[in-house]
C-alpha cells in the first residue's frame, strides 16, 4: 500500500491547520501521527465501516464537534473555515476531498480534551493521547503498537 508523502502531509496540510487553530508543535505530531495510525494516509474511506477522510472521522462526530462545540467558538470556526477555504460548515463528506478540513475537525476532537498534550518529542505519550482521546478505550487503536507511528510523525 502506498500512501501521502508524510513530511509533505505535515508541512502542508497539518502546520497550517495548527497555525490557525493552534497550539503548537506537539499538536502537529499528534494530528500527523493520527493519521497515520487512523488511515495510514492512504485511505478516505473506511473500508467497513462509516468514518471519513484520512483521519478516520465518523459523521456522528464530525456533526457533534459542529453541533456542541464549534457553535460556541465563533473565533476558532472562523480560522477553521478560513484555513481550509471554505465560506461556511460543509457536511462530514467534506473531509473526503479537503484534506485540511478533515485534519482541522481532528484537531477540534482533541481540542476538546481537557488534559494538556504531551511533549512533542514525546510518541508514547502522543500515542497514549490518541488512544485515550481520538480512538476511544473500546476502538481499535493499540497505544502500544503505534508508538512506532508516532515517532515516525514526529521524525518527519
């Protein structure tokens, strides 16, 4: 399987999502190696299942990050639209054909985390976020075996 050139991912659709929605470079080696881990930057659609673009977003969720949060961040929705260039939310499918708009609604999942990311060098812990916080405990992501992901993000 073939996929994104990952440094080119990271610097050209995940640094400028952070940017606008910040903070920060442990944000930018947790949403690339949450695409790795979620996609393997291959894939826009799962293959069994609902979840879109290459990280892996259900609709269900992209719709409650709209619904219950990004209504009430009139600043940050702004910057997303912007960064993405788009006038107003689209539906879930956009994060099939805009890359940036799917790395920005996973962006958003984990801005609604409330503990702090973890150190930027750091892929165990990035990887243990994910688990934690994008995957959930009952999902399929294994903290442990996708450390090598993170590191691969980070190194990037």
């Amino acid at each position: 399987m073939s996929g994104l050139d990952l440094a080119q991912f990271k610097a050209l659709i995940v640094r400028p999502v952070v940017s606008a929605l910040g903070p920060g470079e442990g944000a930018v080696n947790l949403l690339t190696g949450t695409a790795l881990v979620e996609s393997g930057l291959a894939y826009l659609v799962q293959l069994r299942g609902p979840a879109l673009g290459l990280f892996q977003m259900e609709p269900a969720t992209h719709d409650d990050c709209w619904q219950t949060w990004l209504r009430y961040q009139n600043a940050t929705a702004a910057s997303l639209l912007k960064v993405c260039g788009l006038s107003s939310p689209p539906g879930a499918g956009a994060m099939v054909s805009n890359l940036r708009y799917a790395c920005a609604m996973a962006r958003v999942k984990y801005l609604r985390a409330p503990p702090s990311l973890p150190d930027a060098s750091d892929a165990a812990g990035l990887s243990a976020y994910h688990k934690q916080h994008y995957n959930t405990p009952l999902g399929a992501a294994n903290a442990t075996r996708n450390v090598v992901l993170f590191q691969q993000a980070i190194d990037a």
